[in-house]
C-alpha cells in the first residue's frame, strides 16, 4: 500500500487540496473558487467566511481523496498554508469571532495614525513589514469599531493556522505565516513582545510557534468526519504560501532572486539573516 501526504490551501481566490506521493509527485487536486463579502458600513472591508469557507475546504478534500483513488488511511499526513496576513479570532471557547483575509483593507486610518505617531517605523524595524495589510491596524480598528469583538478575543491565529486549528483542535503558528502579522521579531522567528506591548494587545492571545514540519496534533474525530480524512493522521505544521513556493522551486539558499505566482504575484530575494532596509522600501518575512 503506498503512503501519501495532503496538504490544504487557503488563498487569495480558492480553497484546494492537494495530494501527493512520499517523492512529492502531485497526485490529485480539487479546488474550489470563493470570494470575500463587503460590509457596506465599513468601507475597504472584506471578509473570510470561517464556515463556508471551511466546508469549501472539506468538499476539495473529499474530492482529492476520491480522484486520487486511494483510502483515507494510506494518506499519512497533512498540513496546511495559506494567503499571507489574514487573520481569525476566536473567543474562549475556541469559536471564530472575526477573520478577514489579506486585501481587508479596514484599518487604512489606523495605519496612516501609526505612521504619523512612529509606531509603524518602530514596528517595521522589527517585524519587517508594512502596516497597510498587517494586524496592528486592524487590531486597533477592532478595538475602536467593535469593542464587543475585541474584549472577547481569547486567540489569535493566521489562515493557516486556521486550517491546523480545524483539523487538530490546536491553536499554532509557524514563523513564515506568523510572520506576516508584522508582530514577529524576525531574528528570533517568534512573537515580539515589544511590538505586541506597543500595540497595547494581551501576549497570551498568540499560539505557540512551530518549525514547519513539526507534528502538532491529530486529526481529531470532528475533523474526520467533516474531511474524510483519516482520524488520528498526523497534522503538521507547514507554512505561509510564498515561502512554501520557494521550497516548491528550489529557493532556499541566499540571494536567489524569484517570482511567484498567484492572486498576487510576488518577486522575492532570500537572504541567510533578517534584512530590514533603512528606507522601508522592502517587506521582509521569514522562509
């Protein structure tokens, strides 16, 4: 019996699921087109629909598995990536209360005012990101717009994670996609403190961060039912979908310069360390 792997996607303009053999020869892919709705009270808004979105997914995973021809069981494990910078909260509970993807565009006036005040040029040194698409604006939008929302955040996780999340029943990260958020401290591939005090949010909201690759939990029985996976398949953690590409193509050593391709295209140069330019002209994130 031959062994396989599957991996999840949430993007810009599709959810799919992609299987492959243990020589990462794809085998079968289903896919399903969506869209992000506006809110006509908040203009720039997109949102990501936790529920039919994550059906979606199920409906492109039972599809792969079935034009794969192959048992759920011979599937040994699975991960997840992502679009890069949406984000989900969830309450207590461990219930999605609010998730956008990345072309939300809600906290423009929040990051013109962290621009104005210094924070941004305090966080871009840092996180190596900009503030037009990245968590601490919509943060502060939140707290101002939907105070409700924002006192019962209890976790914070990216798209990715989303996915691991649902499959596992855990909340995590790893530094590719964590690092989109521009809340990262990018020399030491984890959570800043000291963007995350600057932005005046709670450390304990943000999951644990994984190396991709890591096994990070189960595939819990709710999880099987709704995928057709496999319960108790190894989840893994994998990562943001730009770096996942450049392992795709081969770029994992300095000073490959790339293109990848998508809903949005992307030219890149991977470096062996952080790099931040002083004229904030570049967005740096970890591989």
């Amino acid at each position: 019996m031959d062994d396989y792997i599957a991996a999840i996607d949430a993007g810009t303009g599709s959810g799919r699921c992609v299987i492959f053999d243990m020589e990462g020869r794809q085998i079968a892919v289903a896919n399903r087109e969506w869209g992000h709705a506006t809110i006509p009270s908040a203009p720039g808004s997109r949102v990501f629909d936790t529920e039919g979105n994550w059906n979606l997914l199920c409906q492109s995973t039972r599809e792969a598995i079935d034009r794969a021809k192959i048992r759920p069981e011979q599937i040994r494990a699975v991960s997840a990536t992502s679009m890069r910078e949406g984000m989900i909260l969830y309450d207590r509970d461990g219930k999605e209360i609010w998730a956008c993807p990345n072309a939300d565009a809600r906290g423009g006036a929040e990051a013109v005012q962290l621009i104005k005040n210094g924070l941004a040029r305090k966080i871009y040194f840092t996180g190596g990101d900009w503030t037009s698409m990245t968590s601490p604006p919509r943060f502060l939008w939140i707290k101002r717009q939907q105070p409700d929302i924002y006192k019962k955040m209890a976790h914070m996780t990216m798209i990715g994670d989303w996915i691991l999340y649902r499959l596992s029943g855990r909340f995590v990260t790893d530094p590719s996609l964590g690092s989109s958020s521009d809340l990262f401290d990018l020399s030491k591939r984890t959570w800043s403190e000291k963007i995350i005090d600057l932005c005046g949010l709670r450390r304990e909201i943000f999951p644990e961060v994984y190396e991709p690759g890591t096994i990070i939990g189960k595939v819990t029985p709710q999880a099987e039912r709704e995928t057709g996976l496999k319960g108790e398949t190894p989840v893994v953690a994998g990562g943001a979908d730009t770096q996942l590409g450049l392992v795709g193509i081969g770029a994992v050593r300095p000073f490959k310069i790339t293109a990848i391709g998508g809903s949005f295209w992307q030219q890149t140069v991977v470096t062996g360390k952080p790099v931040i330019v002083p004229k904030i002209r570049t967005r740096t994130l970890c591989h």
